[in-house]
C-alpha cells in the first residue's frame, strides 16, 4: 500500500519581510507553534539565514521573558 503524503500548510510571510527583531513579539508568535516550537523552514519558506536569525531572536525574547519557553495543554 502506499503512503499518502500531504505537506504541511505553509505560513504566509511577504518576500520583503523587516529583519527580524526580539522586541516584536506578534511577528515572532507567527513562527511558534500552539505548543511553543519553532515552526521548520519547509513550513516557513526562509532560506537558512534568515532561519538563523528568526530562531536567535525567538530565544533572546524568550530569555527576556517576552515569550514563554513553552505552553501546557
């Protein structure tokens, strides 16, 4: 039998998107899951820079206690 595979939905993100920012929270939360993950790049489009720097921002904003390290359910 075989498998179905059906990606997963991608985050609408404009190209011309501001570098990133530890200090604007609503942008980050767009990148956390519901459980408080970091989305992967396949379900964000960012090129392996830009997922560096959005992944140093989420935890310089989580050490500030701007965002939390992770929800419950």
């Amino acid at each position: 039998m075989k498998r179905v595979f059906q990606a997963p939905p991608q985050i609408d993100i404009p190209k011309d998107h501001a570098p990133f920012n530890y200090k604007d929270v609503e942008v980050l939360k767009r990148y956390l899951t519901e459980y408080g993950s970091i989305v992967p790049r396949t379900r964000t489009n960012l090129n392996a820079k830009e997922h560096r720097q959005l992944a140093r921002e989420i935890k310089r904003a989580r050490h500030l206690a701007m965002l939390p390290f992770l929800t419950t359910l």
